[in-house]
C-alpha cells in the first residue's frame, strides 16, 4: 500500500512537471501539440491523486500501521466511519488532500474554460501545475504520508477526539478546499496578465470561479464556528484565534473580489484592483495554510509539532513576488479607459467595499502580527485578542453591513441626491423604527442599537425589491405571489441570488449582534434533585452515569430545563475522557430555538455527587446556522446558468439608464 | 385608488415587519434578570484574561484546571474589593503580559490600538482623493459631449423608443419595472 502511494506521488509529481513545461514550452514556441498535451497531462492528475488518496483509504481500512501516518491517527477501535476524517486529521495527510482536491479543480478549470480565456490557457495551466507541484514536492521530500515505520506497531495511536464531532466531518475539507481553491481564480489571472492581451475576458472565468470558492471558504468559516460552538465548550463560535484569522484573512480580499469584478465585467475599470485583490486572496490562502503548520503563534488549531512552516513561507514569497512582478510588468494594460462618473454611484460604492475589506484584512492581520513585533522591538510577548478585534473591526463590520443595504440602491454612473434621499426613505424609517422600538423595550446600550438598527436597514431595502418585483410581475400576468416571485429570481439570478446572499449576512449580523452583546453565563454547583435559575429558565440535575467505551469513558449528567416553571426538556451534558491522549472533550447539552440557545456544560462530577453546571443563555445563535444554508441557496442561484438570450448590447443600456435617469 | 392603496398596504407590511424584528431582537436579549455586578466584572474580566498554559484561549473558554483555578482567584479578589487594574497586575506580574487578552493602551503598546484608526482614516482620504480626481478627469474629458438631459419629453420619448427598438427591450422581463419611477440602474447583472 505505501509502495503505491508513494509511486503514484512520484507519477503525479512528473505529470505535473510535463504539463507545466509542456504548456508553457509550447506556447512559447508556438507549438500547439505541446500545449495540447499539457492540457491533457492536467487531465490526467486528478486520477493519478485519486488513486494515491485511494491508497491512503486502503491503509486505513486495513488496519496497516506499518505506515506512520496510519498509526499516528487511527486504532483498531477506531469507527469505519471515521477513516474519513482521519484522512486528513494530520499534516501529511491534508497536505494529500489537498494536493487531490486541487487537481480535480485544476482539471475542470481548464476543461471549461470559455473561449474568451483559451488565449491565456497555456499560462494558465502552468500556474496551476506549479501550484500542484509544490505540494506534491513537499509530499516526497518532507511530509509523505506513506512513509513507513521500521516496525509496525501492534495498535495506532488513535484520532484526535476533538475530531469526532461530525462538524468535523465537513469544516476541515471545505475549509482546505476554500484556501486552495483560491489558487484557480489567482491562476486564471496570472494566466491573463502572461498572456498580455488587454481585454476583460477572464473576468466571466473570475466571477463564476470567485463566487464558487468564495462560497466555499464561507462555508468553512461557519462549519468552523459551528463546530467550536458545540464542542469547545465555551458557548462561542469565534475566538480571533490566529489559525482563524488566518482563514478569514483570504475571505475578506475574496468578497471584495466577487463584487469588484462585477464592475469591471459591467464598465471595464476597477482592473488593476481585481488583480491586486485575487494576489492578496492568494496570499493571505497561502498564509493560512501556513499558520496551520507549524506558525509562531500558537492556537488550537494547528497541526501542532510540524516544523514545515518555512518552506510554505518561501512559497508565499516567491508567489506573491512573482504575482507583484507580473502585475508591475502588465501594470498598462490594466488601465482604465473609463473613470468614475460620480462620487455618488454604485461604482464608487464597490470602491468603498474594497477599501473596508482591505482595511478590515490590515486591522486582522496587524492584531496578528504584532505580537512579533512586540517581541523584536520590546523582548516582551502580548496577546491580542478579542477585546481588540472587537472595538476594531467590529465598527468597519458594521460599516460594511451598512453599505450592503444601500449600496445596491445606488444606480450605475450617476445618482441623483434627490432619488437616492427617496429610494432610501423607506429603509432608514425602518431603521429608525426599530431603534425606537428597541429603545422603548429596553435595549439601551448604543452599539446594539446601532447594529440591529442597520440589519433592518438593509433588510427592508432587500424585502422592498422582492416585493416590487414580485407585485410588478403579478399585475402583468396574474401569477400567484410564489409563483411570480420565483419567476422574478428565475429572469435574474445573479441579481437575486445576491439579494439572498445579504440577507444571509444581515441574519449574521444580526446573530452575532445578540449573541455578542446579551449572551449570559453563571456557575452552579448542583446535588442531585436541587434546581438553578437562570433568567426565566430553571435547570434541575436528575443525575449522573458513566459510560466506558473501549477507548473512553463518557460521563453523562442528565438535566432537565423549566421554563417559565413548567418543565420543557431534558439535556444530557457531559464529559469524554480520552485516557489515551490525556484529554476530555466537552459536548455541551444545547437547545436551540429562533430566540436563544440554551447551552449547559457539565465541567466537575465531585464525588459527593454534586456537579458543577455552567449554563450559557445565548440569544440569537440559531440565526447563524439559518445563514449558512440560505448563502449557498443564493450562491447557486447567481451561478445557475440562464438560457441563452439574445445578447442586448451593453451600450444600448447604458444609453437607456442614463436617459431614465437624466429624467430625474 | 389603487396606488393609495398598494402604499397603505406595503406601509403596513412594512411596520408588522419592524415589529416582528424588533420583538425578536429584544425577547431575546431582555430575557434575563440582571447578575450581580460582581459576577458580571468577573465575567469581564475573564474574558480579558488569557489562559497561561492554553494556546491563546482566554479563561472563559479554557477548559483546564488552572484556567479554573484562576478564575476563583479573580472573584476571591473582587469580592475582596479589589479594582480590575489591580487583579490585572496581579496576573502580569505572576505570568508577564501576554496574560492580558489585548494590551494596555499605554506605552510602546499604545500603537497597537492607533494604527488602525490611523490606517483607516488615511484610507478613506486616499479614497476620496483618488475619486475626486477619477470624477474631475472624467469631466475634464467630456467637453462637448455632454451627456445630460435631452430638452424635452417629446424629444426623450422618440430617443427612448429608437433605444427601445436596437435593444428588443420587449423582451425585457427582468427586474423591478418600476425603474421608470426612479433611476435603478440595469435590471440585469444587479
């Protein structure tokens, strides 16, 4: 099995070689076989990555702990099921997966490329290939997971039981899909910027590749939060850790990408800025992946005693250097024929996302970075943490969820000051509204008025449009509500799934808003039939049992929730020891309803048989979860093909825009 | 008629909205009876306290025994009257600074809290410097060609329907078509 592994590595790592050297020799050279063949060398490496992962399943399976990685994250106890996650649990493996994952997008990239980016698809796929074969690269010389011990031990070692929660199962794949993914935009734009032909083709390829990863590594954002959320134990699903920021870091550059290229597709400028922030994307991916390896900064997250970080830091140079070079080479090309029309447009609105993204990715990674600075110039080691970010970056959140709702009230070119005071008439009374409500029923602190105020803002700004439409549509053809509203998103995906998408992150905003702000919290120490109180609920400990499993032992306490005095539910919260790796995982007991959690983590079974609750009041948590689903609804709604209709000419639009709106 | 009262209904629509959002933001947040402030500063001050032996979690997240132990130090401390400032120091001085959650807004520490500002006003300036300019050189550039209102309505209808027919807007079913009442920008591509 790992004389398989291995040499399906080395097979991969000299496909890879061909095709970036054929590709790259071939358009060159002027010589078009090559460059066909090196297409289909990229062709062929996600079977030849498939088979090594293949490999690595088998040794699993198997039960082969002659091979170190299986031994290190797996037993003979271990639950099939959890071969899956064992997979990548360690650095050897996710590396693999990785480097599997990336090829299967690499081949599909170039096996859809559009015809406006053929051009540029030889540089193109050498990007990629380069990519590819770092990681391979780093594979066989550094990390191979098919690396075998000199004698096989009787037994494995065993998963890392914080990696048996089935948040698990989902969060690291997707999150490491969303890092490399990144790779396929930034190549297509390094592939473009080779080619040096002006133009704003690769923009259609950037817009549907941008919006996939970008959903992905959301994804990977809220699979995280959820899972530290149900198993850390801590009632919070975001710590301003540096592994985590070292995940948000792309995400920001990435949003600002998806919305910036929708400028430069509809009005031709904002070129130099969609290249610079797919560099960036790339960038702060690539510094995620490191972070995760063996960074300076400790955090949960990483995978602990790898010392590999360094080369993925040379990468990141020579990456970022190349991608700086190449952008200063073609830096005329990318010139704006058009500048803007008005401080007051839309254009100049996806101007301001773009600085409030970069600015929140300088203000993350300046808390990141600085304790390196305070230990070079003070010799003294300080942490940063939340209570910075959150008087930082919280307010330039705001900010852009505020922008989120009129932004998309602006029109294209030129707003008149008097139709945008009208058009927002309607949100800003919303806004206020609920300021006055919220004022009245007793929320008093400034700041979640403020943001609660701003989610109605946009909300209602987001609803009015559907309700236009679909109204509109109704009185032309007599639909039903649900059925002209669905025509409604049908005639204009991109637009709607984006209007979905925001509401997604106004329910965000709005879930992190209470839970930030009103989460309560209080210690109890319980016998057995004695009740607490907290808030309007009531928490009463029925008792305690102990589960041994082979590997484990499980302790179990059994509650039961009042609410209002009447009795609701019961939770098992509880403790599982892991004897073998010396540690205990929490699984919290958690309700959830529209309006708060109730969370309760048993922490201490004393032997006079009293134990020590923890109950957590979080509001509004169950809204974050609701977004997730409901952002990739609105993903796959931009992205769903439309039928091919007649191609109006973007000019006679324009033309007609402007007339509508020099009527005003 | 049918305006008046499509307005009245979307007004109402709009306020059970409001209502409905605001009742949700605020059963949840006002639901609990008010702790006692000293367990409230404790909890403050948890949070602000990082975990010595734990990879950056602070002491209400860590799951450890120390992280426990220090815990009932800061309420032993508070009950015995003592300020934040000075449990804070009392941590320092055991564990060095990387025990506070974020650093003090004094000293060398202090930039750690103004650059941001700094970076972000600086930001906004060379925004608006650098939109300022586009708009000036694009006016710069228009000269004769002046783009704005055509004189009439008469005048606007005909250039409206020539635009109409080269663009088969008949086809147009995209899009809030009440764009005719305010400028809305394209109906397609958001």
């Amino acid at each position: 099995m790992a004389d398989v592994g291995t040499a399906t590595l080395i097979l991969a790592l000299g496909l890879a070689a061909y095709a970036a050297i054929a590709s790259g020799l071939g358009q060159w050279r002027r010589v078009p076989e090559m460059v066909v063949s090196g297409r289909y060398a990229t062709y062929t490496l996600p079977l030849v990555m498939g088979v090594s992962i293949a490999a690595l399943v088998a040794a699993f399976v198997t039960h082969d702990f002659g091979i170190r990685y299986v031994a290190g994250n797996s037993n003979l106890a271990l639950d099939p099921w959890l071969t899956w996650v064992a997979l990548y649990a360690g650095n050897e493996g996710s590396l693999l997966f990785i480097a599997f994952i990336f090829s299967v997008l690499a081949a599909v990239a170039v096996w859809k490329a559009p015809a406006g980016v053929r051009p540029a698809l030889p540089h193109t796929n050498v990007v990629l290939m380069l990519i590819l074969l770092f990681y391979v690269g780093v594979m066989l010389t550094m990390a191979n997971p098919f690396f075998e011990l000199a004698a096989a031990p009787p037994d494995g070692q065993g998963i890392n039981p914080l990696l048996t929660h089935p948040g698990m199962f989902l969060h690291p794949p997707v999150q490491m899909a969303g890092l490399i993914g990144v790779g396929i935009p930034f190549a297509f734009a390094m592939g473009h910027l080779m080619a040096g032909q002006p133009g704003d083709d690769w923009v259609l390829v950037a817009r549907t590749w941008g919006l996939v990863v970008w959903a992905v590594l959301t994804g990977g954002l809220l699979l995280g939060a959820w899972w530290a959320y149900t198993i850390l134990g801590w009632g919070g699903y975001w710590a301003w850790d540096p592994v985590e920021n070292g995940a948000l870091l792309p995400w920001l550059p990435m949003t600002a990408f998806i919305h910036s290229v929708m400028v430069q597709r509809r009005r031709g400028i904002f070129r130099m800025w969609n290249v610079a922030l797919i560099i960036l994307a790339w960038g702060f991916a690539m510094y995620g992946m490191f972070m995760n390896r063996g960074g300076p900064i400790p955090s949960v997250h990483s995978f602990g005693q790898s010392t590999m970080g360094w080369i993925f830091l040379i990468f990141l140079a020579v990456n970022l250097f190349a991608a700086f070079a190449l952008f200063y080479w073609r830096y005329r090309m990318l010139r704006s024929a058009r500048p803007l029309d008005s401080p007051l447009s839309r254009e100049a609105a996806f101007l301001l996302n773009n600085l409030l993204f970069l600015l929140v990715a300088f203000v993350t990674l300046w808390g990141v970075v600085y304790p390196l600075i305070s230990q070079a110039f003070q010799g003294v080691m300080v942490t940063v943490g939340r209570p910075y970010y959150d008087a930082i970056a919280g307010p330039l959140f705001l900010a852009l969820v505020a922008l989120m709702g009129v932004g998309p009230l602006l029109p294209w070119r030129r707003a008149s000051r008097r139709t945008l005071a009208r058009t927002l008439r309607l949100p800003m009374g919303v806004a206020l509204a609920m300021a006055a409500a919220l004022f009245v029923l007793g929320v008093r602190s400034p700041i979640p008025l403020l943001a609660f105020s701003v989610c109605g803002l946009v909300a209602a700004g987001i609803l009015r449009e559907w309700a236009r439409g679909t109204r509109a549509r109704r009185s032309r053809s007599g639909e039903s509500y649900p059925v002209a509203f669905g025509r409604l998103v049908a005639s204009n995906r991109p637009r709607y799934g984006g209007y979905i998408v925001h509401l997604a992150i106004v329910m965000l905003a709005f879930s992190i808003t209470g839970s930030s702000f009103y989460s309560v919290q209080r210690d109890f120490s319980l016998e057995v039939g004695e009740r607490a109180a907290l808030g309007r609920y009531e928490v009463e400990y029925l008792g305690a049992s102990t589960y041994p499993g082979p590997d484990r032992l499980e302790q179990r306490a059994e509650v039961q929730v009042y609410r209002d005095g009447r009795p609701v539910y019961r939770l098992s919260p509880g403790y599982v020891f892991y004897p073998a790796f010396s540690m205990a995982a929490a699984r919290a007991g958690i309700r959830s309803s529209v309006v708060e959690d109730v969370y309760i983590i048993a922490s201490e079974f004393s032997d006079d048989g009293r134990a020590i609750f923890r109950i957590h009041l979080n509001p509004l948590v169950l809204w974050m979860w609701i977004s997730g689903p409901l952002m990739l609804v609105g993903t796959v709604v931009a992205l769903w093909p439309e039928r091919a209709r007649v191609q109006r000419p973007t000019a006679g639009r324009q033309l007609r825009e402007r007339a509508l709106a020099s009527r005003m | 008629m049918n305006l008046v009262r499509n307005v009245a209904t979307r007004r109402r629509g709009s306020l059970a909205l409001v209502v409905l959002a605001a009742l949700l933001a605020w059963s949840s947040c006002a639901s609990v009876a008010p702790q006692s402030s000293l367990e409230r500063r404790a909890q403050a001050l948890d949070r602000g306290l990082i975990c010595p032996i734990c990879p950056g979690e602070s002491l209400d997240q860590s799951q450890v025994a120390l992280a426990k132990q220090m815990q009932g130090v800061v309420r032993e401390m508070l009950a015995d009257g003592r300020t934040e400032m000075e449990i804070e120091d009392f941590f320092v001085e055991r564990y060095g600074q990387a025990v506070l959650a974020a650093p003090r807004k004094e000293g060398f520490n202090l930039i750690v809290w103004v650059v941001p500002p700094v970076g972000a006003l600086g930001g906004l300036t060379v925004l608006l410097l650098v939109v300022r300019a586009m708009v000036r050189g694009r006016r710069g550039q228009e000269g004769i060609m002046s783009p704005d209102a055509p004189e009439s309505d008469a005048g606007l209808a005909r250039y409206l329907e020539i635009v109409d027919r080269e663009t088969g807007a008949a086809a147009d079913v995209g899009g809030p078509p009440d764009g005719s009442g305010e400028a809305r920008g394209g109906s397609a591509n958001g």
